[in-house]
C-alpha cells in the first residue's frame, strides 16, 4: 500500500513572522514602493507638461491681445489718413482760386462750384452722407432736429424746410438737419 499524502504541517502559530514570510512582506513593500515612485515621477513630468502649456497659452493670448490693439490702432490712423488725402485735392483747389488775382465774379463762382463737386465726392467716398429731407417727409428724431412748429398745407409732423443739412458717417449721424415741422391741425 501506498502511503496517504500528509499534508503539511502549518508553522507553529509563535506570533512572529517567519524569514519567508518577512522577506516577501519586504518584496512586496519594496515593490509598492518603487510603483508609487514611478507614479510620481510620472505625475511631476505632466504637472510640468501642463505649466508648460499653460504659460505658452498664456503668452498666445497676450499676444493676440497686443497684434489686436496694433491693428485697431493702425486701422484708426489709416482712416483718417485716408480721409486726409481725399481732401488734398479740395485744398489745392482752393489755394488755387486764390491765387488769381484777376478772377471775374463768373470765374470765381465756376471755381467754387467745381471746389463743391470735389468736396462732395470726398465726402461721399468716405461714406460722409448727407442728411436733406425734402418737404412732407416724416419727422425722424433721430436724423432730424425741429427747430420750430409751423402752420403747414401738409401733415403734422413732417418736415416743413431745411434750415441746415444734416450728416452722417456709415448709418451714425455726425449732425442733425435742422428742420422746421409742419403743427397740428
């Protein structure tokens, strides 16, 4: 007959560990720690990736806010060159109608409306529009302004006669019409 298998017989129950088991509790210890090790190791390198980025995005943003104010303030100083060199011409002009000291009253007036024309057409391709209801058109508070209430053949409320033309710059009035404003019948 064979002999039945023992089992083993468990170590004596002393309280203490025994060098095994010491050493695989070291083991164990040591590889718990070398893995936290390495999880830290791996979270400072994205922690400094991330402040990294941060401040790269940081120094984007500062300069998109500095290229946006160059450019607002290039675009301002390029309008008004711009308008500027659209009244050169009307200068000129004038300086030169000036300078004949024998001009008839005829050559005179034909100057001046040609300097008018080229002050218009300045005016115009700068988008300077001119504000000129004619009569019975309705009262608009916000392009005109009533100077008085007449008896009027028309409707209340509506424009009588321009005593001033008015302007304005793309759809922003520069100045009022002065107008006079049919009263209420």
């Amino acid at each position: 007959m064979s002999d039945p298998i023992q089992p083993e017989s468990p170590a004596p129950l002393t309280g203490e560990p025994s060098p095994e088991e010491l050493e695989a509790a070291a083991a164990a210890s040591e590889d718990a720690l070398s893995q936290t090790l390495a999880e830290l190791a791996t979270l400072k390198a994205k922690s400094a990736e991330l402040a990294d980025q941060y401040l790269r995005a940081q120094a984007d943003v500062q300069n998109a806010r500095r290229r946006a104010e160059d450019e607002i303030a290039k675009a301002r100083k390029f309008a008004l060159e711009s308008f500027a060199e659209s009244l050169l011409p009307v200068l000129d002009s004038l300086e030169a109608g000036l300078a004949i000291q024998s001009a008839t009253p005829e050559q005179i007036r034909e100057g001046a409306e040609a300097t008018l024309r080229q002050l218009r057409s300045a005016l115009e391709r700068n988008k300077v529009l001119e504000i000129n209801p004619p009569a019975g058109t309705k009262f608009d508070p916000h392009q005109h302004q009533a100077i008085s209430v007449v008896p009027a053949d028309q409707d209340a409320n509506t424009v009588v006669t321009v005593l001033q033309k008015g302007y304005m710059i793309a759809e922003r009035v520069l100045r009022p019409a002065l107008v006079t404003v049919a009263a209420p019948k």
